[in-house]
C-alpha cells in the first residue's frame, strides 16, 4: 500500500495573538515559539508512531499576512516590517524542529516571496514592496468586507501552498 503524506501546519494560530493591536509583542513570540519548541516534537513522534514506517510528513512553513498593514499609512508599515521578524522566527524554528525529526518543511514563505521588497506595481494601489503585493493578491488580507480582511489564502494561495508541498515532497 503506497504511503500518503501527512502535512503539519502548526503554529501560525500560538504566535497570531502576538501580532495585535498595531504591534509585535516580542515576550509573547518568544514565549510562542518555546510552547511550539516543546509540544511539535511530541507531536511529530506521536503521528509517526500512529502513521508506521511509511508515513511521510511534511511540515507547513508560514507566509506572513500582517504584511497587509503596510497599505495603513506608516503605522502599518511598521506593523508589517516588525511581523516579518516574528514570522521569520516562528519559521526558524519549525525548521529545526522538523529538521531534527527528519521532516522536511514546505517554504510557503519563499512561495509567497515573503522578504521580497523590490517595488512592484498593484493595480489601483500604486507601488509597493513585492511581499505586499503578494499577500494581497494570495491572501484575503486586502480584500474589502465581507471577504476581508482575512488572513486565509484564496484559491490562488492555497495552489501557491500546494506546490509547495509538492515540490518538497518531490525532494523527499
């Protein structure tokens, strides 16, 4: 019987709660991401114990959706600069947590050209860093009401996400 791959999209919701209210709260990232650093590894074997020998797992990085505030004015723009810090951590540390099980992790982050920031022309926005343009065209975070703001993938990000995964599966 053929295996079927597991994907593990864990810890985006643990650090979200410390990106609010126009700020980073660096305290709790790193209070996150230690949480994260203790529960995935138990995880992980837990789901390879539960899947045999032929289970593969790929992890989920993150792209970062905060980088929607960069359209708020300089608020926003800060907002979106200190988020990619935070996005850029919690993502280090996953890679190392699936490396040191020998998972290998889908970059959703270079996917979604996350710390790209050439200028890019956005139809009625006007020019703005790569990594913007791509969560507002990924991403709901741009979208007007009802749909958005929302940090959810649309359909063109969700396919972004699964060629990533099958790109790392294709590694594996």
């Amino acid at each position: 019987m053929a295996s079927r791959p597991v994907t593990v999209d864990l810890g985006f919701n643990d650090l979200r709660v410390c990106i609010a209210h126009g700020q980073v709260n660096q305290a709790c990232v790193d209070q996150s991401i230690d949480l994260i650093g203790r529960q995935l590894p138990q995880i992980l074997a837990t789901l390879r114990a539960a899947g045999g020998p032929g289970l593969r797992i790929v992890g989920i990085g993150h792209y970062d959706p905060f980088l929607g505030a960069y359209l708020h004015g300089s608020a926003g723009r800060v907002l979106a600069s200190a988020s990619l810090g935070a996005i850029s951590q919690l993502d280090q540390s996953l890679q190392s947590i699936y490396a040191n099980a020998g998972i290998p992790m889908a970059d959703v982050a270079g996917s979604f050209d996350t710390t790209s920031t050439e200028p890019t022309m956005v139809n009625g926005v006007g020019m703005v860093p790569r990594n913007v343009a791509r969560i507002c065209a990924l991403t709901w975070m741009c979208a007007a009401p009802p749909y958005g703001p929302n940090q959810h993938p649309n359909a063109d990000g969700y396919q972004v996400i699964s060629q990533a995964i099958q790109t790392t599966l294709g590694q594996g």
